[in-house]
C-alpha cells in the first residue's frame, strides 16, 4: 500500500499564488540536482503555513507517486521535541518495513530511510519544526523527493542543506475577502461589502482570525456580519468574539482570571507582557520581584488554574490566545508605567544573564555595559559549553525583548543586551539573528548618542558579514565602526575596527592593505596593554602575510600570537591561533610539523562548543595529512570537519569540499604495481 498520511486539503483555501509558485519552482528546480527538494514554510502561527502545505501536497500528489508521509515535530506536553528515531520508524513502517528490520539506533535506522528512498518519489510534511536538526535527520536522499517543513523559525542552518525558504505573511485584503466569502457564501458577502472589508481590517489578514469569524457567521445564518463587525472594533470583546466551540477557552480564562487572588492576578497580567514565546522562572521572578521561591509558587497557581502550561526545568509557556487575554487585562487594569517598569525589568534580567554566560565563555573579552563582573550576578555556568547552551535555550526570547525593548526607548539596555550575545553569536552563529541583533543595535546607539557602542555594533554586524563571505559589506561595517571609534576616542573599539578592516581587504585580495591594518590593529593592542587582544590582532596579521605568501613572516607571527594566549583562560584564542599557525606550516612544507600542531588545537577546541572553530581545526589537520601523502587519514578528517561545518550552519564550505575531492581522487587512484 502507498502512504498517503497528509490531512486533507484545507475546505477554504485561497490565494497564496506567490508562494505555490514558489513550491512548484523548488520541486522543478530538483530535477538535476542529487538531493532532495527542501522547502521551509515559515511565519507567525495561524498565519496558514500549514495550510499552504497541505494545498499543494495535495495538488502535487500525482508527482510523488511513491507516497506522502506526514510528521508532526511539535514538542510533547513535557517539552520534548519529537524524537527522530520514532518519526524515523514510523516512515519505515509506513513504507511497508517491518518492525524487526527497524533498527535501534538513529543514525542506522536514519541511513536505512536514505537507502529505501534513494529512488523515490516522495513528498514528506514535516509539521511545527523547532530547530534545523529535527529536520535534517529526517531528509530522504532521493533528489526527485520534496520535503516540506513548517515552522514558526526561520531555521536558517537548513541552508546548508539546500533549502529554500518560502515566507507566509497575513493575507491581504483581497485575499482576505474571498476566504470570507468562500466560507460565509458569496452573496451573502456581497450584501455587505463594506462589512466585509471591516471585518478583514479587523482580523489584520490572519486566516485563523478570519476563519474563526466566519464559522460563527456561518451558524449564524441570522446575523448580519455587521454584528461581529460592531464585537471586534472593541477590543476588550474583540478575544470573545473570536472564540469558537475548540478555541472558546478565552471566556473560561476570564471567569478564571476573576477567581484568582489579587497578587496571583497581577502575576498573570505581568507575565503576560513577557514578549518571547515562553519564560523561566528567573525571568518571571524578575517580572514579578519575588523571590524565586515565591514566584515558584505563583506560576504553579497559575497552572493549577489552567491558565499557565509549565514545561519542564523550570520553564513555562502561555498559549497565544490566553497570552493575548493575559496582555488585555494588563492594558485594562495596570497603568502604562507599570508596563514600561515590568519590561525595563526582563531586559536587565537578560542583560544579567547573557553578560554572566558571555563571562564564562570569552572570560577575557571586554564590554562596554554592565554586568560582566561575575562576582555582581547569581548566574553561575560551570562551563563555556554549558552557557552558549542556555544562550541558545533563551535566544528566542532575548531576540523578542530586545525588539520590544527598542520599541519602547530603553536603547542603552537594548545595545548593552547586544552586546553581550557577542560570544553566542560568535560560537554558534544564527545569522539571521546575529545581523538582526546588530541592526537593532546600531539604531539604539545612534538614537542614544553613544559612539563607542556604536563602534562595536557596527564592528559585530560586520564580523557576520566576514563570516557570510560578504567581504564589501564587511568592509563597510567596519569603516563605519571605525569613524565611530573614532568619534569617541575609544581605542578598544578602534582597535577592533581596524581588525576588521584588516579581515576584509584580506578576503578582497587587497592584502597590502589587509597587512597594514593588522599591523595598526597589532600597535594598537601592544600600546594599551591587552594580552588578548594582541593574541587576536597577531593571529590576524599571520593569516593576512600567509595569504600573501610571507610564510617566514606569517609563522613569526602566529607563534607570538599562540605564546601570548598561552597565558589566558580562554584555551580557544590559543587554539584557534593555533589553527592558522598549523595552515602556514603546511604551506611552508613542514606538514608533520603541522599536523601536530593542528592536532593540538583539535584537543583544546573539542569541548569548546563551537562547531565551526572544531571545524576549522579539522580542516587544517586534513590538509597536513593530505601533504603528509595520508589519503585514508585525510579524508576521515574532512569528513568530520564538513559534518561539523554543517552543524554550525557555516555558509562557506568551497575549501573543505575542494579538499575531500583532492584525497578522494587519491584514494580512488590505483596504487602502482
């Protein structure tokens, strides 16, 4: 039997031309190429991703002739992803595997899934993805299958995998008006056109609101839709009124918001201003000012009730539609500078929080905001590892603070907050929200009137652009970062500016330049004293002279860059120092020599946390064994540092490709007689 596990197609679906169009080129465009198709649905929730999906899965049905699966990536009710190994077994099943032949383990029951479709044509729906590893477990190998993932996130390491990615905005009005239509009848839409026109206004677009109206118009033949026009302009009805019989919790949540006690009712109202999808409880503590104790137990009230759904470790998650009531009553009862105060508190929580993990993980970096001392903070992380970790846990939230946080004039909190997701970002990248993070933060210091900090927002935003490959804009961030520093007198901010000046001429080829940016980067460390900063300028200015061919230099200067880190307590500015210092060995032909030292930085960045600086090692390590004339040896490494690359969603993986084709070619030429 051939799977068919989609749902049906949506009763009233309509619009969405852009973006089917967009489906239908992913799937053509597949033709020649050797993976599958991979498309990433993403936008707000209700907005119709899964929707969009649905239609055309079922439109293209014909095409994928082999099946459709269907899995649902949403966490459990305890906060726990979808595992793969079960998603995994249920294709199997599905394509007709039997139990004993499923593997046990991931990875195998993952490759005996690639091998069963190699030559397929599957669709797969992969539903309410949270991270880019849920999906890429579950990828068929066969390029004439298409998968299609919806997601709130925009899960950008996926393009790494080749996926394209498709926005779903609010309908417009148009659009809008004929899915009122469809569902309420066409003429009795007509009758009322303007009506129409307000209740689409009303919804703003969003097909779940709209949807919603109408099914109560639709068992209302009676009413005239000018009725539920006159509900929604008041806002305070406006919840009630889009409520139907399985989303009609909102009047339940108000008679339970009535009962509750005057302190648990604030925490309520409170916590319903948090502007991220869910929160800690050190950040509703921080909401509220209580107690960790005490505000353990208010939220548990609040479950108790109903009202608050608690997670797991100490999180909880409000659903959007009660999150919306909970915000109501916030704008009825408290007064706009309590609102201010309640967010002015989440973003010094934050800022506390992501200062102390950026502590631990860069101890020796400096910051121009506050909060970077351990001995003033209650955060305590064992180790680097560990903090990036929960950095990427709160990153959703820290991204909606921030933005709510410019939006309502606190800019010094919002570029220190900034700054110290610096280390995150660093490590584990998120591009899109490292560059929006850098955005925001350059308009907050311009609106501030705060040189120095605009100097580094420009500077980190920059260091993205170095690390995407977009060599001009990186150059122009740091020009900007530059006269900025400059502006203010700072040295430490022009020190870094120059660096990344000296980065960029280097990727441009303009390494006259490159070199004599790094060497006023390097007098610029050397004068204010900062072992660090001096380790990193020097590393810098010898990967600038190897590029340039000054191997001799170039090796001068790496060696003094790895004897300064020797002395810090951040073993990763050593290593990686060490990393380039291995690259110029093995282009000087000293391989072995290389390959020791390369070998080195690999131990010291193995449980660094960073996938990419592992990478980087891994590559460099390859290369020496590949000089050494140890294909079988290289190629292991490669390999592992290409897996790695992807795990960090690193956009540049040319030279590491380039090398395993190199030791590939070797190892499948015959060994002479």
């Amino acid at each position: 039997m051939v799977p068919r596990q989609l749902r049906p197609s949506p009763a009233h679906f309509t619009n969405r031309t852009t973006e089917l169009h967009a489906l239908h080129r992913i799937a053509d465009s597949r033709k020649h190429s050797e993976g599958p198709g991979l498309a990433v649905v993403f936008g707000p929730g209700g907005v119709g991703k899964s929707a969009l999906a649905l239609r055309w899965l079922h439109e293209m049905s014909d095409h994928y002739q082999d099946g459709q699966l269907y899995a649902d990536l949403a966490p459990d009710p305890a906060g726990e992803p979808a595992a793969a190994n079960s998603v995994l077994g249920g294709f199997l099943r599905a394509l007709g595997v039997v139990e004993e032949q499923i593997p046990v383990g991931v990875e195998e029951t993952a490759a005996l899934f690639r091998s069963l479709t190699a030559h397929s044509r599957i669709a797969i729906l992969l539903d309410n993805a949270s991270t880019a590893g849920q999906v890429r477990a579950l990828l068929p190998s066969s390029s004439t299958s298409t998968v299609v993932v919806t997601t709130r996130w925009r899960l950008g390491g996926l393009s790494m995998d080749g996926a394209d990615f498709i926005p779903v905005t609010p309908l417009q009005k148009r659009a809008g008006t004929e899915l009122l239509a469809r569902t309420v009848g066409e003429r009795r839409a007509a009758a009322e056109a303007d009506a129409v026109a307000g209740l689409v206004g009303l919804c703003a677009g969003l097909p779940i609101a709209l949807s919603i109206a109408a099914a109560r118009l639709v068992t209302r033949p009676q009413w005239p839709i000018a009725r539920i026009v006159q509900e929604l302009t008041d806002e305070q009805r406006r919840l009630k009124a889009l409520a139907m019989e399985e989303v009609s919790v909102l009047s339940v949540f108000d008679l339970s918001y009535d009962g509750l006690p005057p302190q648990t009712a604030r925490a309520y109202r409170w916590l319903g201003l948090h502007p991220g999808p869910d929160l800690s409880l050190q950040a509703a503590a921080a909401a509220l000012q209580h107690t960790l104790d005490d505000t353990t137990g208010l939220l548990e009230d609040l479950v108790d009730a109903s009202i608050l759904e608690a997670t797991g470790s100490d999180r909880y998650h409000f659903h959007d539609l009660v999150r919306l009531h909970a915000r109501h009553r916030a704008q009825t009862d408290d007064s706009p500078q309590t609102h201010n105060a309640v967010l002015r508190r989440l973003l010094e929580h934050y800022r506390t929080f992501a200062a102390a993990a950026a502590h631990t993980v860069t101890p020796q970096e400096w910051y121009l905001g506050p909060g970077h001392d351990p001995a003033q903070t209650s955060w305590a992380f064992t180790t680097g590892q560990e903090a990036l970790e929960a950095l990427e846990i709160e990153l959703p939230n820290l991204m909606a603070t921030m933005r709510t946080g410019y939006k309502c004039g606190f800019d010094s909190l919002v570029w220190q907050l900034a700054e110290a997701l610096w280390p995150l970002f660093l490590h584990r990248k998120h591009f899109p929200d490292w560059m929006a993070t850098y955005h925001l933060g350059i308009d907050a210091t311009t609106r501030c009137n705060n040189p120095a900090a605009r100097a580094r927002m420009h500077h980190h935003l920059g260091f993205a652009f170095h690390n995407l490959s977009r060599a001009e804009d990186a150059l122009q961030q740091g020009n900007r970062s530059l006269a900025a520093a400059r502006e203010a007198g700072h040295e430490e901010t022009e020190a870094e500016a120059v660096g990344l000046l000296g980065m960029a001429h280097r990727s441009l080829g303009d390494l006259d330049d490159a070199i004599d940016m790094q060497q006023q980067a390097v007098a610029l460390e050397c004068r204010a004293g900062r072992v660090r900063g001096e380790a990193l300028a020097r590393r810098r200015l010898g990967q600038a002279l190897s590029t340039a061919g000054r191997l001799d230099e170039a090796i001068d200067q790496l060696t003094q860059g790895r004897d300064l880190a020797a002395s810090l307590s951040d073993h990763k500015v050593k290593a990686m120092t060490m990393v380039w210092l291995a690259d110029a060995l093995t282009h000087s032909g000293r391989a072995s020599d290389a390959a020791a030292v390369a070998r080195d930085a690999w131990s010291l960045l193995a449980e660094s946390g960073s996938s990419q600086y592992q990478a980087q090692s891994l590559m460099v390590w390859g290369e020496a064994a590949e000089a050494l004339k140890e294909p079988a040896t290289a190629h292991n490494l490669l390999t592992r540092s290409r897996a790695c690359y992807l795990d960090a969603g690193a956009p540049n993986l040319e030279r590491v490709n380039r090398a395993l084709d190199r030791v590939q070619a070797q190892l499948d030429t015959p060994s002479p007689l």
